[in-house]
C-alpha cells in the first residue's frame, strides 16, 4: 500500500496517519494491557532523583529506565521486578514495515503525557546498535514535536504528531536532538481521558 511519507530531514522520515481509527484503537488495546502488566511510572533524573514529569513503561526482553544511577536498558521493570511484558504484534508489523532494519526490536519505551507534560531536548543513545532506526508511534492527543542536529545548539524546528502518526529516526538523525514541548489537549477523541502516548521501538544490542 502507497503510504504518505516525508523526509523532514536526512533520515527523519514522517509518516502522517499511518495507522487508522480502527489501527490506533486495536494499539492502544494492546497498550492498556501492557500497562495492566507493567505499570506507569516516574522515571528518575540520574543523580538530581528529580522525577521526570512524563511517565513510562516498557514492552519487549528489555526496557529503557532512569534512576539515579543512570539511564540503561534492563529486563525488568524497576517497581514490580516483573519482566516487561512483550511487544505488541502490531507493532512488529510497524518496525518490519518502516525500520529497514532486518533484526526484530528489542525494547519498546511506553510514553504517557498528561496534560501540561513536557519532554527536554535530548539523544537516545544508550542503544548499543545504531545503525538500526527508533521507531515511534503517536496515540491521542497531539504533540508539539521538536527535533535540531546532532549538536545541542543546532538549530531546531517542530512538527506537530498527531494520533496515529509514525516518525522514523534513523541515519544522519538518529543522534539527532529531539523532545516534546507540549500537548495540545483536546485534539483527539482516542483516548478516554485526555493525553497522549507515544511508543518508541528501538534495537538496543548489537544485531551482527
Ligand atoms: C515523544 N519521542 O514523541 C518522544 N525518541 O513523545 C522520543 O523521544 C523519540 O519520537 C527517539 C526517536 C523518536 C522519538
Ligand atoms: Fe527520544
């Protein structure tokens, strides 16, 4: 199928309306049950301990967490000590389709916003493969995306991700600096309370 994709830099490719009502609403499904499993959480700034504001969990063998010890990748979810629990099917079918990465995703990092919720500027770094791209889906309300270069004083522009929207990072941006400076509420009807999640698939060990 034709899908409607734009490069809004080099390796950067938008994917506006990727997923349906009827794909956005069988995903967040499988993003309430993971949740039912692994709970959301606030992370920790590593050292300061200073809560961030969004809140997080995780699908797949491993999940991305802060504390204040550092950021890693671990197996486990640091409330429950519960394994996370796996990545949504159709959410493979995503990374297969937009990745072009030949390995399977090895971590899925579940993003909630409430309303008035802010993500700084940073890097995902701590994936050891970085030739394999970060896959990110958005569900409920839309974002004010902002992305710059691979140097934080790069210049930087916005994209607006609405729900159902897919955004692949990969190549020259995949370093690129990238975060969230606000939901817009009440843009859309998908979730019952208001927010938004955002879900980023990423290969985190070495593939060959
Ligand atoms: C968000 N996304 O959209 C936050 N990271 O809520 C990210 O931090 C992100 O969308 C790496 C690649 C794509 C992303
Ligand atoms: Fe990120």
């Amino acid at each position: 199928m034709a899908r409607q994709s734009i490069e809004i830099a080099p390796g950067a490719v938008f994917y506006p309306g990727y997923l349906d009502r009827a794909g956005q609403e069988a995903l967040l499904a499988d993003v309430r049950t993971a949740i039912l499993a692994a709970p959301l959480y606030h992370p920790r700034m590593p050292r300061s301990g200073k809560p961030f504001s969004v809140r997080m969990t995780n699908c797949g063998p491993l999940g991305w967490v802060s504390d204040v010890e550092g950021y890693r990748y671990q197996g486990t979810h640091p409330e429950t000590g519960a394994a996370w629990p796996a990545i949504p099917q159709a959410l493979l079918a995503a990374w297969r389709e937009l990745s072009g990465f030949a390995f399977p995703p090895e971590a899925c990092l579940v993003n909630y916003y409430a309303d008035g919720t802010r993500l700084g500027l940073h890097q995902d770094r701590d994936e050891k493969e970085l030739a394999a791209p970060v896959v990110s889906l958005s569900l409920g309300d839309t974002a004010i995306f902002r992305i710059g270069g691979t140097k934080r004083q790069d210049a930087t522009f916005s994209v607006k991700l609405a729900s159902g929207d897919a955004f692949v990072f990969g190549g020259p941006s995949r370093l690129a600096y990238h975060g969230v400076d606000r939901v817009l509420p009440a843009t859309s009807t998908l979730l019952a309370e208001s927010g938004r999640f955002n879900l980023t698939l990423r290969r985190v060990t070495a593939a060959k």
